[in-house]
C-alpha cells in the first residue's frame, strides 16, 4: 500500500504494508537510525519521535496510521534552533552518557517544551516518564530541560 | 585541581544528534540477519531437531559449524556457544537461522521442532544445597567454595558475651542498558572481523580464537558505540560475538545478529541472587571482636566470572570496617537458572548490604544510633582489611560521616520519624557506609598486564592505543583529558577511536572501576614520558605495563594480604516514605559523599554517582525479578520496572578527596561505589519507617506488607 505523509519536512510515498512498524519503516526504508529501539512495545522511548508535533513511541504506530501527517525525526529535528539549545543544554548539565536514549529524550523534550514552555520540575519528570535512562539518574536530565527552558526563552 | 573542572563531553554532539553509530545502525552489503533459537526448556537433553526445508539463501549454524572448540573460553570453558546434547536453562541457543530476510528467518525459527527429555532441574541455593538432584557442574555443583580467615575467631568467638546473628537476602538484577546485545561478523580474506558493543574486545577476540582454533592475526574486534554495559556486556558479547563469526564464516556474507529486548532479558546475564549469613561477637562491652559470614550465590548454569564475583562479595563483607577476627566462607552454586555475572559492583552490593543491615541490627539490639555505632569500627590509614592487607592511604570516613549528617539533618530526623506515627505516611532515615576496592580482584592486575600506547603521530596528534571502551562512563573524555593535560596541549590533539584490536594493546578489558586508575595511571605515565621525548623528531610511540605499587602483597592461594591495591569510599543517607496501606516505598531524598580521589571531570563524577544511586535504589525496592521453574517471570520492561524520571529522588552529593599518589592525577575508582553501597541505606530508612527488619532486597510492598502482619500478630 502507498502511504504518503511529511517526513522532516519533505512530502514522502512508502510503498509497505500499513500494518508494518513506522519504527522500521524510518530506520528500514528512510535510514534513519537516529530512531532507536531499545525495547520494541513502547515502554523505554527510545524510538520516540514527533506524529504532528506529538511525542509518539514509532514501535507503537503502524505506518498506516501517519497517512498524510507530519512526523518528525531527530535527523529533522537536528537542523532546528531549538535543538543546537538542548544540544548544548545537554551537554551542560551533563544529560548524556551512554547516548542510546538520548534522541527520544531531545523528541519528549520538544513535545513538552512545545506545550509548556516553563515546565516545573514535576511538570518535565512527568514529561519524560516515558523515556527510560538507565545511566543518568534523571536529575541531570531534568536540570538540562530546565536550563533550556531558560536559555531557550522565546523558541518555545 | 584544574583537571577538576568539567570540559563537555566529547561525546555529547554525536549522541545527543543522533548521528552516532551503534551496531543495530550499521548495515553493509549484503548483509544477513540472524536470529537464535532457544531452549525452552530449563533442564533437558535435546532428543531430536527438526527443520524445515530451508529456501534458497537461508542457513542453519550450529555446534556444527564452530571450527574448534564450541566453548566460550572465560575462566572455565564450561559454557557451550551453540548447546550439544543437553540445554541447561531457558534461553540457552541451540542453532541460529540466518537470511537476507528478517520476517523470513523468524518464519523459519517457528517452523523448527525441537524434541526434549527433561532431565531433573535445580532450581535454588537450597535445590542445589540439597545434593539430592545430579550435578550441573563438576560433582559437588559449585562454580567455587573458598574460605579465608583471619586473627582467631574460633577463640573469640568462645569468649564472647553475646552472639548477634542475621540472614539476608537480594534478588536478581537486570542490567537494562538501552541497548539491546548485538553483533556484526565479516569473513574476508580468510580474516574474521566482529564488530559489536561491548566491553572487552580482547575478551572477544581471546574466546574467538579459542572457538576458531586460528592464529591471533585472523581474528580481528572492534567495538561499536555501546549503549550502556554495567558489567551486562562484559563476558556475554564473546558468546554472540561466536554466534556472528561462525555464521560470517559459513555464509561468507556479513551477518548481523541482534537481540530483541526480551531475548536480552531472558538470555543474557543477571546479578547473582544472594543468601549471606552473619553471625557477630561481642564482648561484654559490647564490642565486636570477631565475625562469621557465609556467602552463597546462585549462578546460574555456568560458571561465566562466578568464582571472581564470589571472591569480591566475600574481600569486602566486613564492609569499611575494622574487625580483628574473621572468616568468611563463599560458595557459588551451579542452578538451572540464566547465568549470572558481573553487574556494577561484582558481588559487593550483596555483601555490603548484608553486612551494613547486620551492623544497623547490633546497633539497634545494643539501643544505639546505627551511625555512632558503625563510626567506631570505620577503617583508617594502617588498620588491616578482612584478608588482612593493609590500607595504605588515608581514609576520610569521619569527616565525610559528619558531612552526611549534617546535610541529611539525620539525627533530627532519626528521632522525629521515630516518633511520628502517620496515618497517610510512614517515613524513615537509613545511613550506609560502604568502600569499593579498586581493579581487579586478587591476582587479575597481575595476570592481566595492562598495556597502553601512546602515539605522537607524524600530523602532530597524539593517539590513545588501549582497548578500554567508553560505554557511556565518559573514558572518551576522561582519558583524553588525562593525556592532554599531563602534555599540556588542547584536547582536540588528543585523538582516541574506537578500539580495534588489531591496532590496541591489550590494556585489559572495561570493567572493575579499573580505567581511570589503572589504564589511565599508564597513559599519564606514557604521557609524561612523550612530554620529556617532545623534541625528537617524526613519530614517537611510548608503551606503559602495570605494576602494582611496591607495597602490594597478594596471596591468591590463601586469600592473604591486599586483596585491592587502593579503596574508594562512600556514605550515603536515605529518606523514604512508605505507605501504610500499600507498603509502596516512595525514595524521597540520597544524601551521599564520596571519595574517589581527585575527580578528572566533576560533571563526569556526578553522573556516575547519580545513575549507581538510582539503579541502586531500584535494586532495593522496585527491581523485582522472579523465576519460576527455571522461566523469568519478568521478561519485558514492562514487567520488569526500573525507576524512570518519576521514580527517581532528588540527590544531593559532594566529594572529599583523599588522593591515590598512584592513580592519575590523584584519581581512584568511581563507576561501581555509588551502587554498591545505596541499597542498604533505602533498606534502613524502610527499617526505620515501619520498625520490622529489612533482610532482603528487592523490599517489595509484598514483602513489608508480610513482614508487617508478622509483626503485628
């Protein structure tokens, strides 16, 4: 089947069955490998990406389901201002070890920042509760979002 | 220190952007996939296997197909890359499908029949205790049985005026690195390269050539970004490395084998479950004058680094104190379980939370507050360790004690909670000490050699030559800082790749809290020597080999003297609250001090410190994992729970830093002390809460609400 919808910003046609993973669909068909799997049943939002500006675990959503929807990758995401923020916002608080999680983080992140802009720090550990760090601890993670808001201010 | 302060990680851009490589992103052409079959059974002979007429491009591989030896080569070569007659425990490969198709060769994988006799399994410590069911390993079933002892404690424990004695208990623990395993193989030219995340590359290309039975130079490793390792990746990765290999040899086409997350959950290592028994003696004064432990592991169905992990568990059972006479007996069982190995830490949680609980109960069966107590007995500079070493630099466990307090308000709160007694909340205080000896244990240092190579290339840049690896730690940036800053040029000269051991010395493998203080101790060393070497012309390579400090004495066949060149230190206050209708135990606040030596990258430091206490703290509440008849009860994440951001407490710590003269710059071992040492304090603040005994971990509401009706009957 032809399912055709905006990938990172560019008008796209996949020809696969609808039922297939949009997971694989972005690693398999579009190589983007920026879009991990960690688990595979939606539990550790490593494959999180953008469906309309909505953080989605892409293991979760059959391809068929993002017909003529906008979904965003961290390879889109990657050329935004609001990313070169997180970037060096992660970098400072030190967010980032081990990495296999970190871009379904950068993905939750926009999807919080983008609704909230000046989240509490409630407000971002609800956020990322479903995005599984097995290095950081969290609190580190949770300080970088807060310093992005911070030094973000306007973007969101 | 100036090397203190925190440079961003070299890292952070390729990860955060997404744009670094891990192995399940490398694709080459024509690859194959393969997929594993497993035993389902936990215990059984294979009587038959039935597959289906293969299509074209699709292969089998199994026992057949290794060249040489079908044994994983660690400290045994007990454990089968491909099982022969018997399986021993559910998830065990017995043959890999391999093809251009992944829904193609997982179609396949169904379609094969795999006929079993069952044989008689055992299940627990107790089942292999019994010796009633036939041996798994060896004929007394046990991977190790040591014992060491030192002063005199059957003559102390003669005299004593009072024996206080205890049983604990910790369960099984999941590594749950965000990366699933996995391998890439290619066979050219008569040379087999795996590329693959992991820890050990020359553990790989050391069980490879063992399994291939070829010469060194036809087997080539090289590690991939790894997404976390906790020790989950230290030995297992050479038994898929083999699984990829063999099937790279026999396809002659790349082949890429990845674990699915419940496979890695099912299939691959675990930390040892514990049963540690204390028996203490005290004088009339109350006093300790001698201790008795008996340390018992489950792990599993085969040995993998079982009897190191034993030996670790039992050198630091005294915990960071001062005891005059002791022995300790280990013993680690052979079960039809998933193998258990190395997990952050190595044995230590399990014995220091056995012996920080057991000392908490004396305190509490003595009517004193378990820090004052516990604070009489801490080890200084010169005291002799339980194997009767020496602790030969200073040791700051009273400064950092009152640090704690103070920053925790503890013994407001220790009386405060006491008193409380809420109807919508219970809350209590627990405090833990705990010390981490550095490397290797025992002999490892020693045997291993540690080499490192420092290169001045002809561009101008200085490369790092080791096969330590950055699994999300921070050896890319902490190394590098070592070098740049002992040669007093940028960090951007400092080149550092990936290992590839075929261009690396072995400088040992990633694991024991090791790289930082032994491999980085030779880069400094190596790069001093380049600073003085400056001036020569075209390219100069410098080549460092470990050595203990002079002072190290070690006997590996009585378990005397200095078990660990050098020990970090810690100690950690916890506050919990826990429902009184539910038991659920929320982590409120860690309060922890640390002295890990000079810190090379303070931000680096206190990531590692705020992962190990949150994985320690799911290790004490909510990381459950069962296994009935030989089968994981918990085989997703979505079963088994780790803390997310929401389980997570806030964390407060600080450094004291008592410098190792021989580590670099001051450094001593970090990654492991923060998890093996926070348990038993989350476990003594839920003691302290509900005022019953927390003996075992995971403290499960279950389990309090059981102990609780206990109690309370």
């Amino acid at each position: 089947m032809k399912i055709e919808f905006e990938l990172n910003g560019q008008k796209v046609s996949v020809d696969v069955e609808p039922t297939m993973r949009l997971l694989d669909v972005l690693r398999e068909h579009f190589g983007l490998i920026g879009v991990k799997e960690g688990c595979g049943e939606g539990e550790c939002g490593s494959c999180t990406v953008l469906l309309d500006g909505k953080a989605v675990p892409s293991c979760l959503v059959p391809v068929g389901m993002v017909m003529g929807r906008r979904v965003m990758t961290i390879e889109g995401y990657r050329k935004t201002k609001k990313f070169k923020v997180l970037l060096d916002a992660f970098a400072e608080a030190g967010a980032v070890q081990c990495g296999f999680c970190t871009p379904g983080i950068i993905m939750a992140v926009e999807s919080l920042l983008s609704e909230n802009p000046h989240p509490t720090d409630e407000e971002i550990r609800r956020g990322l509760s479903g995005n599984l760090c097995r290095c950081t601890g969290y609190n580190m993670i949770v300080n970088a979002v807060k310093l992005a808001a911070q030094k973000g201010a306007g973007l969101w | 220190m100036e090397i203190s302060k925190a440079i961003r990680r070299v890292d952070n851009d390729e990860k955060v952007s997404g744009i670094a490589k891990f192995i399940a992103d490398v694709k080459l052409e024509g690859m194959l996939y393969a997929k594993t079959l497993r035993s389902t059974r936990p215990r059984a002979r294979i009587k038959s296997i039935k597959i289906p007429k293969l299509p074209n491009g699709y292969f089998i591989v199994d026992k057949n197909d290794v060249p040489a030896n079908n044994r994983v080569k660690l400290i045994f070569t007990d454990q089968p890359f491909f099982a022969e007659d018997v399986v021993n425990y559910i998830g065990e490969p017995i043959l890999l499908v391999v093809g251009p198709d992944k829904a193609k060769v997982l179609e396949i994988l169904e379609q094969i029949e795999v006929e079993y006799e069952d044989l008689e399994p055992i299940f627990t410590i107790e089942d292999a205790e019994s010796g009633t069911k036939p041996p798994i390993f060896g004929d007394d079933n046990l991977f190790a049985d040591y014992e060491f002892t030192k002063g005199d404690p059957d003559a102390a424990f003669a005299r004593a005026y009072r024996i206080i004695e205890g049983e604990y208990r910790t369960g099984i623990q999941e590594h749950i690195y965000l990366e699933p395993q996995g391998m890439l193989a290619t066979y050219e030219d008569g040379t087999v390269t795996v590329y693959g995340s992991m820890q050990c590359p020359f553990y790989v290309k050391n069980a490879l050539v063992y399994a291939l039975g070829w010469p060194e130079d036809r087997v080539r490793v090289v590690q991939t970004t790894t997404g976390g390792g906790f020790g989950g990746k230290e030995d297992y990765p050479s038994l898929i490395a083999g699984h990829a290999a063999f099937a790279a040899i026999k396809t002659g086409r790349p082949v890429q084998l990845i674990l699915d997350r419940t496979e890695d959950i099912e299939a691959t290592t675990k930390r040892h479950p514990s049963i540690i028994r204390h028996r203490t003696a005290l004088d009339a004064s109350g006093r300790i004058i001698a201790m008795e432990i008996d340390i018992k592991l489950d792990g599993g169905a085969y040995a993998t680094l079982s009897p190191v992990v034993l030996q670790r568990s039992m050198f630091v059972s005294t915990g960071p104190y001062h005891i005059p006479n002791v022995r300790v007996r280990g013993r680690a069982y052979a079960t039809n379980n998933v193998p258990r190995t190395a997990f952050r830490g190595f044995g230590a949680p399990q014995s220091i939370f056995a012996v920080e609980m057991h000392m908490t109960n004396i305190a509490e069966a003595l009517g004193e507050n378990p820090i004052d107590f516990k604070m009489r007995y801490f080890l200084k500079k010169g005291d002799d360790t339980a194997t009767g070493g020496s602790v030969h630099t200073d040791v700051k466990l009273d400064e950092m004690t009152r640090q704690v307090i103070e920053m925790s308000n503890f013994y407001e709160k220790f009386e405060r909670f006491r008193k409380e007694k809420g109807d919508t909340v219970l809350r209590g205080i627990g405090f833990s000490a705990f010390l981490h000896g550095c490397g290797f244990t025992g002999k490892g240092e020693e045997v291993i050699k540690a080499t490192a190579k420092l290169r001045r290339r002809d561009d101008g840049k200085v490369e790092i030559l080791v096969s330590s690896v950055e699994i999300g730690q921070g050896a890319q940036t902490t190394l590098r800082k070592i070098v740049a800053f002992a040669l007093g040029i940028p960090m951007e000269d400092v080149v550092y790749e990936n290992p590839d051991t075929s261009r690396v010395p072995d400088s040992g493998p990633t694991v024991a809290s090791r790289t930082v203080i032994i491999v980085g101790g030779l880069l400094e060393q190596a790069a001093k020597e380049l600073k003085a070497r400056w001036n020569e012309s075209g390219e100069i390579e410098v080549i460092k080999t470990y050595r203990h400090p002079e002072y190290v004495r070690w006997d590996d066949e009585k378990f005397v003297g200095d078990a660990y060149p050098e020990y970090s230190w810690g100690v950690n206050v916890a506050e919990v609250e826990v429902d009184p209708v539910t038991f659920e135990v929320r982590v409120k606040k860690v309060w922890g001090v640390y002295d890990v030596g000079t810190p090379l990258d303070e931000r680096v430091v206190r990531g590692q410190l705020e992962g190990g206490i949150v994985q320690a703290v799911g290790y004490a509440t909510i990381e459950v994992m069962e296994s009935k008849n030989g089968k994981l009860m918990q085989n997703t994440i979505t079963d088994y729970i780790i803390p997310t951001s929401i389980d997570a407490p806030e964390i407060e710590t600080r450094l004291v830093v008592s410098p190792y003269p021989y580590g670099p710059f001051g450094a001593k071992c970090l990654g492991e002390l923060p998890m093996v040492g926070c348990a038993p304090a989350v476990a003594a603040a839920i003691q302290h809460a509900l005022g019953l005994k927390v003996d075992e971990i995971p403290a499960r509401p279950e389990l309090l609400l059981k102990k609780w009706l206990e109690k309370s009957r």
